[in-house]
C-alpha cells in the first residue's frame, strides 16, 4: 500500500479528502498543524476524524503563526466576519502563506516516511478568494517540491493530489457521505468554541451549511446559537 | 527604506548576507527558526548578530522538526559526521524540506510586513549536496511566492535574493569582513556546545575553517576541542 500524507485540518474538506485517500488504496499518514488558530477546537476534531477514518497514523505539529499575525484567524484582535461570504478580493481570514507553510511540512514528513503522495483538501470554487487555493498554486508547489527534495533529485517523483480543488460544496457532501466520513466529527467554523461548537454566520459556516441544503442532506453540525 | 525579511541561522553565510542587505539600503527584519536543531547555540548567535548588524527587528519562531526526525541535525540517535566532508551524494545533515519551510515562514512575514524582498543564505558551492540550495530550486520558490500571496495576486512582486549562492567560503568571509562582520558572534557547526563552542570536526567546522585559511585571514571561531 503506498503512503502518502495527508493534511487534515478537522474540517469538512480534509476529511473527505482522507476519505478518498483512504479510498484509493493509500496508507494515509494524516498531518495537523497547530499555528495559533482562533477555532482550536478542529484540532480536537481531527484527531477524531483520523481515528474514524482508518488512519495509519496522525501527528500534529505546532507552529506559532500568530507571532506574525495579519489574519482574523490569528490575531485576537482582528475580528471573524459575519455579515456574509464575500465575493470579491481577498478575506481577512486568509492567513499569509499558511497553505505553503503546511504543505512544506507535510513534504517534510513525506521525505522521511518515503512517501510520494501528498493528498490537500483545497478547494478553488468557494474559496476564490485566497491566492493560495488556486490549481496554478498547486503546479507550483509540485514543481518545488520536486526540486527540493532527495526524492526529487533520485527520480521518485512527489504528487500533490487536490481531489476536490473543483468541486462544489454539496458535490464533496455527496461524495463523502458515499464514503462514510461522518461530518458530526468535523469542524469547519472560523469561531468554533472549546466544545467544537460553530457560530453558524462565518462565511466558513455559511459555505458549509449552504452546501448540506444543496446537496439536500441533513446539516449534522452543532452550533453554539442558532444559524442567521 | 524597503523593507526585507533576511532569514538568520546565527552562521557565518546567514550573518554575510544580512550585512549585505544592511548595506543596500533596506531595512532587515530577521528571522530566525527553531527547529529543533542539534546547534540550538546558533539561536543566541542570530540574537547578537541581528543586534550587532542593525537588524530594524529579530524574531525566532519555533517549529519542531524532530517530530519528523530524518536527519542528523534533528534526530539525537543519528551523529553528526565528523571524518571528512562527503563529496557525493546527498549528506546526512540535510533535513528533509527545511528550506521550504524556513523560506515559507519568511514568507508569511514579509506579506504580513508589506515587504518585497526576501534574503537567503543559500550556497550551492559548498553544499552542492543539499537539493534545496540548488538555483533552480530558489527561482521555483519564487515563482511559488508570487503564486501564494496576496502580494502577488495584486502584483507587488516578491524577490528571493541569495546573494552568495555561487561564491565560496572565502569569497563570502573576504565581503563579510569589508561589511563589518563580526565572525566571532556567528556559530557555524552542527554540534556547537551550549557556550556556542564549535567541535572543529563536523562538514560545517571543516569548510568554515577552509574559508578562513583560503581567505588569509584569522579564525575567530571558539573550538571546544582542538581542531583536527
């Protein structure tokens, strides 16, 4: 079986990404980053969807990005919004250089373990708006990522695999359901409290809520108020 | 005065190129990465460095790369080679991915800052064994960097500058000493004690002392041992 390592938030997306891993006959070595995030409560929850998921092994790995700052995400003092998804430009809880920062130690641990196959739950349709999550980006790191390894250099060559990267919300839904990922166990909002919990407004859980109702499935998430 | 993030090991090339940076005008934020590594002496190197240098600031972030182990440098049960410097291949010491994450982190700061320049230590003369400090792999990163951000997108360009990337250590030392280096703060070897003490024997310590001896001028590094 190979291996592959795959980088899961505790999310919707990643979840079903280690679903279709899973799926295609991968050993999936699933890789969560701690940087500081508001909604910790995903880390919990990626810990659980990894166990459910048939894992065959699960690190987190902390990296402190609030020392940087310049995201609602990790600054304390930017606040989440709530109004509605924006449509235009890039959203305040886009994090600088947070996708290229964990999929370089994702490449780090798939060096070590010998793994060809990283496996990343980005998704370009309702998230357009962060740089980072665009299949031109994806290419990009694939070519680096191959330049800058021993696996590289020796001729065995690593993939970067982005499954859902064009797909829509309710189409993921639909296709991990069909692969029996529970998204009870995941956490998708922005402002997820300790109990993993979801504000129910975040344009995270918006998009989320928006795509059970399209995909016409019942929206297993647990929210601390009421959705808007 | 533009602003720059310089990434600082504490070492010898790192402390060049921030002094190279200084004297073409920018402001240098440095940043310097815990990782884990064996010399964590180099850590408090950088620290007075930056400060000796000008540095307009100096952060060090920490991400643990023993979690991942696979080199010399961040797994205690594998030794840090000291019979002679490897001409072929790819060295022990080399840890898998570590300048993509190092040049990720710099990354996420310079968008953070609004800077457009990044600087890098890299040397492809000395170290030709390390995949990622190979030319080609800096242009892939930069290509990367302007796919990844913000910065790109709305088309204020980042540079990677590895202004010693072709220059031996000689070369590299002869700059530093016109720039005002002060070789005596800089800690280069892979096992430095916690005093910042060099071993003398390790690849780092050999080709260091090669650069002083071609370059004519006296090794200011404080030997734990005699040198071999």
């Amino acid at each position: 079986m190979p291996n592959a390592v795959v980088l899961l938030s505790g999310g919707l997306d990643s979840a079903t990404v280690l679903a279709m891993a899973r799926q295609q006959g991968y050993a999936c070595h699933a890789l969560s980053i701690d940087y500081g995030q508001r909604h910790r409560a995903e880390l919990d929850a990626a810990a659980n969807v990894a166990r459910a998921l048939g894992a065959a092994g699960h690190k987190t790995v902390s990296i402190d990005l609030t020392a940087f700052g310049g995201s609602a995400l990790t600054d304390a003092a930017i606040a989440v919004p709530t109004g509605g998804v924006q449509k235009q430009g890039i959203p305040i809880t886009y994090v600088p250089a947070r996708n290229t920062i964990m999929l370089s130690l994702a490449l780090a641990w798939a060096e070590v373990l010998g793994a060809q196959h990283l496996f990343f739950g980005a998704n370009a349709v309702d998230y357009s708006g962060y740089p980072d999550c665009r299949p031109e980006y994806m290419r990009a790191f694939e070519r680096l990522a191959n330049l800058a390894t021993k696996a590289g250099v020796e001729g065995r060559r690593l993939s970067l695999h982005t499954p859902i990267i064009a797909m829509s919300k309710a189409q993921i839904i639909e296709l991990g359901l069909k692969l029996g990922v529970d998204y009870g166990l995941t956490v998708s909002c922005y402002q997820a409290d300790a109990a993993g919990r979801a504000c129910g407004v975040c344009d995270s859980c918006r998009l989320r809520r928006a795509g059970f109702e399209a995909a016409g499935v019942a929206d297993q998430t647990r929210y601390f108020s009421a959705p808007a």
